[in-house]
C-alpha cells in the first residue's frame, strides 16, 4: 500500500472504531468486514434485518453504517430514514449505501433518504478508501428539516465523480446560504407544528443554533437575539409540555422577518 493511502488510513481510523454492516447475505458482510479490517483494527458488528440493525444502532453506537442496498431496496432505504429520524445517539452518523444495480431512482431514493455515500459492486479496497475519506475526513453540515434529515444535500458529490465543479450548489456553502437555509427550514418547521410537532420541534431547535452560530460568524445581531430569544422560548414552552402554535407563531415574528425577500413569510391562521 502506498504512503499516501497509510497516511490517510491513520487519520481516518479512530473514526472507524465501531462500524455497522447491514447485509442480510452473511458472505457479502463478511466481505466487507474483512476489507475493513485491512484498513481499521476497530470492530465491525452485523445485523441481517432492518430490527436487529435500529437494535444494535442503538447498543454499539457505530461511528459508521453499511447498508446493502440489494433485493430489498426498500427496506435499505427505510432503514436509513429510521436511522436518521430516531433519538438514537448515532442517527448523524455516515451512512454508505452498498449497490450493485445503481439506478437513477435509487440513487436519488436513497440520497433522500439520508446517505453520504454510494459504494459499488464489486469493490475494491481503493473504492472503499475514498469513500471512507469522504465521510470522514469531508463532513457536510446536517440538515434537520420537516421533509429531510441528514447530510447537507447542496454539497452532495459522490466519491465517484471527480470532474470540475458545474453548479452553483457544489461549491462549498456560503455562510448567508446556511443562514438562508435555515430561515426556510424554520418556516416550514412552523408550518408543520399541526402534522409532526415532534419533528417541527427538533427542526426549529436545530435551525435557531445554526442561526445563532451563523449570526455571530456574520456580526448580524439582529439575526442572532432574534435566533436567541426564540431559542430560549422553545426549551421554556416544552418544559411545559405544550408547544402551542399560536404563541410559537407570534414568538417567530421577528425571524420570519429576516426571511429572503423572495420567500414570503407566512400567515396565521386562526381559523
């Protein structure tokens, strides 16, 4: 193995000492195990079915999940958004899809879902290195949305490609571009007090951190006592027990405010 891999190998192996496989073939997880232990001295832990991973998710609290995307893509893919939508401790952590057909659909189900990255059959252990160094040597921010949870789709490359850059939301996120972001996923938080206030919750919560973090980066005092003070509200209002939309509404007023000029901020209903 060449220096440069060694050296990318020792950086990248404390983040690689508990790994989750999922594969419901025992031959093909092994497989994967034993190219791991060629690149790691951490332990890899193997579940069969979508329980027994959510299951051990929660027991060894991996740093890194396998899901093999084969005949049950389905249920791959709604492992994954379980993974991401849960309280378990691991739910941000990389998640790599395992594919062997990669289609288009599947591609964008999975990446919807919650994916980093897409490692395909067969693989080698250099395919595998760069997708190891993508997911942990190249964090994205995490995105807690109503309809989306997980790693910042705008600066989704796969280790696959390695032209130039071609859009816009490939480059790397601008601080006013999370602050935007955040304002939007917070008024659609908002909005989904109704539908999903557990959700909405955890949404907001997450988006008035940013904001406030992204606030201060900028000096926007405005935009950080605003993020601040609803903040605050949040953790008072569910000590309570209650989040109620009307006054969760009007205590957003003036972060709605700060809204993109081209992004209306919503109306109250009081019907």
């Amino acid at each position: 193995m060449i220096e440069d891999e060694q050296k990318l190998i020792r950086k990248m192996s404390p983040l690689l000492q508990r790994v989750l496989i999922v594969d419901p073939t025992i031959s093909s997880a092994r497989m994967l195990a034993e190219h791991m232990r060629g690149i790691s001295l951490g332990q890899s832990h193997f579940a069969g079915d979508p329980k027994t991973a959510l299951s051990l998710a929660s027991q060894v609290e991996p740093q890194l999940i396998f899901v093999d995307l084969g005949e049950d893509q389905k249920d791959g893919i709604d492992l994954i958004r379980k993974i991401r939508r849960s309280y378990i401790s691991c739910r941000k952590v990389p998640i790599i899809a395992i594919i062997s057909q990669p289609t288009a659909e599947l591609i964008i189900a999975a990446r919807d879902a919650g994916v980093h990255e897409f490692l395909r059959k067969p693989y080698n252990t250099r395919d595998l290195l760069r997708r190891l160094e993508a997911v942990t040597l190249k964090p994205r921010d995490w995105v807690e949305a109503m309809q989306y949870i997980g790693p910042d789709r705008r600066r989704f490359n796969s280790a696959d490609y390695t032209g130039s850059l071609k859009r816009k939301s490939d480059i790397e996120v601008t601080e006013q571009a999370r602050i935007d972001q955040a304002l939007r996923i917070f008024k659609s938080a908002l909005l989904g007090i109704g539908s999903d206030p557990t959700q909405a919750l955890r949404a907001m919560s997450a988006q008035t951190e940013i904001l406030k973090t992204s606030g201060s980066r900028v000096g926007n005092t405005v935009l950080t006592e605003a993020a601040t003070v609803f903040h605050d509200f949040l953790i008072d209002a569910t000590e309570n027990g209650i989040l109620n939309p009307r006054d969760t509404l009007l205590k957003a007023g003036p972060l709605l405010a700060l809204l993109p000029k081209d992004d209306p901020k919503p109306v109250a209903r009081t019907g």
